[in-house]
C-alpha cells in the first residue's frame, strides 16, 4: 500500500464513498442528512478548517439539524485533537464506534485466489437492485437507502444467489474514489467496500470472501491500489474475516453527539 495517510486524510477520502439525501456546508465541515438513514449519511464530516470559532460551528451545525428533527452528530477519529476539544466543550458523550480498516488491494487479491464457490451465480450492477436490497439490513431499509447508496459515479454492487433457490444470499458495494475528492499525492487510487452481507442460512460458506473479490477485481481493474472498510467494534466475525484478508485498524472513529 502506497503512504499511509493521515486520519483526517483517510477520513475524506471515506466521505467520498459514501452518499446522502442533502448537505451543507459549515465553513470546511460537510453537514449530511438522509431522513436518519446511517450514521455517515446523517453526521458532520469535518473535511477542512473552520473559520470561525468552534463553538460557532457547533451551534451552526445544531441549527441545521434540528430543522431536521435529527440528531447533531460530528464524526471524529477517537483521540483527535478535535475529538479532545468537543469533549472540553462539554460533548463527551458519542455513538457509532467503528474501526476503520485498510489493505493493498493486491495483497487481498492474493488472499483471496481460488475463492469461488462451484455453481454459485453471480451478478454485478451499478446501482441496488431490488434482489440486493431485499438481503441489506434485511430487507428494512426505508425508501431514502436507494439514493444514498446509489450516490457516486463509480460503484459495483454484487449479489449472489442460492443456486437451488435462487434467492440473493449474499451482497457487497464498492466505491472508486476519484483522485480529485483526496488530498493524496501518492499516486493511489482508493476503493471503498461497505454492505457486505452473507443471509444468516448461507454463512461459513465463503460467500464473503467471493463479494470480495469480485468487487476488489473490478477495482483493480479500474486502478485502485488501496481499499478501506469500517467495521464496528462488536462485530467479531466481520473483524475476524477483514484480519484474515491482511486488512488492519487504520484508526476507530465514532460520532460526537452535540445535540
């Protein structure tokens, strides 16, 4: 993998993978709201300074927000200095705790050979189907879903299916970052991997690792280099899994409620 990159820098770089309904714009934080729909679609994304003072950008991103009946959420790497300061402001309490991972996109191609189950079919769009968000947070997610993760120019979304029943038994979403939405001059090209999903009837199968590495291969195939992934804390066998494909904790962020 190419220079490691900073928490901030990789923290751009992910905000780039991920979409949302609306935005603002404080000063150099991205403000997002998705009718509540993930904790990335419906927090502040401090991309860039501020300039004003911070308690004024908290009380602006506060404003915003309650307009929307929502939650006031700053995503922030634990530890941060800004994480530090919202503490000293008095927001010490947060949610969503994840990690967020990374890996050569090469090196878990080399992991991943000889991965494919026999017999299993695979099918590949640039949008979510109907098959593929039916297995998605099973099933549950509210109309707004469709747009958030359709949002970029360059996405794969996976699915396979039981090849006796024909029903999705697995899903994955990768986004190619464009070079333009970083400040890396390293020469990299980013995927980002999120929504992989294996039914409760079809895990221990290897159909994971099969999303994997059809999204991966299309990412190569396109110049990506890196990956990056965010996994919670708690979900050991997801954790274990990304461990086992050479994927390691780049940092842990988590959401600085505020209000």
């Amino acid at each position: 993998m190419a220079e490691t990159p900073t928490a901030d820098a990789l923290i751009a770089t992910a905000a780039a993978g991920w979409g949302y309904a609306e935005s603002t714009q404080v000063d150099g934080w991205h403000l997002r709201a998705a009718d509540g729909f993930t904790h990335r679609a419906n927090s502040t994304w401090p991309l860039g300074p501020l300039d004003r003072p911070l308690p004024d950008a908290v009380s602006a991103v506060q404003a915003w927000y309650a307009e929307r009946g929502l939650p006031a959420l700053i995503q922030v790497a634990v530890g941060s200095e800004l994480d530090v300061a919202l503490i000293e402001l008095g927001y010490d309490r947060a949610d969503a705790l994840a990690l967020r991972q990374t890996a050569s996109v090469g090196d878990v191609l080399d992991t991943l050979l000889s991965v494919a189950p026999i017999g299993v079919k695979e099918t590949f769009a640039d949008e979510p189907s109907d098959d593929w968000l039916s297995l998605y947070r099973s099933g549950t997610v509210p109309p707004v879903a469709r747009q958030v993760l359709g949002s970029g120019d360059h996405l794969r979304f996976a699915t396979v299916y039981d090849s006796e029943t024909g029903a999705p038994v697995a899903i994955g979403r990768a986004a190619l970052i464009p070079a333009a939405s970083t400040d890396d001059q390293s020469g990299s090209r980013w995927v980002g991997l999120s929504a992989i999903e294996t039914a409760p009837s079809a895990r221990r199968k290897g159909l994971a690792k099969l999303v994997m590495d059809a999204l991966l291969e299309w990412a190569d195939e396109q110049g990506a280099t890196d990956a990056f992934l965010e996994v919670a804390l708690g979900n050991e066998p997801a954790v274990g899994l990304y461990a086992a494909l050479g994927f390691t904790t780049h940092h842990e962020y988590h959401c600085r409620v505020i209000g």
